[in-house]
C-alpha cells in the first residue's frame, strides 16, 4: 500500500466519516474510495486537495511532503480528533500518561 493510501485511510478515520460518507461527499462511488485506499487506484491532483479540505489536512502532509512542523501541525490535529471523542476520565489518563512520557520538567536558568 502506498503511504498516499495510508495517509488517506488515517485522515478518513481521524475525521471519523466512513468511506460511504465520503464517497458522497466528494461524488463518487464508495468502492471507489476502497480502491483509493488499497493504493489501486490513481488519485488526480483535484481529488487529493478535495480529500485534504474534507479530511482537514494539508496536500503535502497527504503527500508525504511534509519532514517537518507542517506535518507535525497535521499529525496533532489527527491526535486531537481522537482525544475529543473520549470521556473526561480518559482524557485524564491520557494526558497523566503523557505528562509521565514528557518526564520532569527541567529547572529554569
């Protein structure tokens, strides 16, 4: 599969829409957005900036474009669509979990 193909599925499940769900919204059919996904379609230039405004993602992070803060940018905002789906005593835990990742803070000089 291609990273395009990944890329596409991952935005597609962090908006949270369903392939059929797309399929309508950009006019097509959803075994089109299937084949898309498996990396056996081609995708026009057209169709990718469709997908990056519905999935709200930039072109060069569905690309693979993007090795730095832009892509970063993206990748929070895919977190950030999943974190506002849990109950507050998960979030919680999540946000423990990553104060414990992130370790002590370091004093300041």
């Amino acid at each position: 599969m291609s990273d395009l193909a990944d890329r596409l599925r991952t935005a597609r499940e962090h908006a949270g829409l369903s392939q059929g769900q797309v399929a309508r919204l950009l006019d097509m059919h959803r075994p089109t957005v299937t084949e898309i996904e498996a990396g056996r379609r081609k995708v026009s230039s057209e169709e990718i900036s469709e997908f990056a405004r519905i999935y709200e993602v930039s072109v060069a992070w569905l690309l693979g474009a993007d090795q730095g803060e832009e892509d970063i940018d993206d990748r929070v905002k895919l977190a950030a669509r999943d974190l506002t789906k849990l109950k507050k005593e998960d979030l919680d835990k999540v946000l423990r979990l990553l104060s414990t990742i992130r370790g002590p803070k370091s004093p300041k000089r």
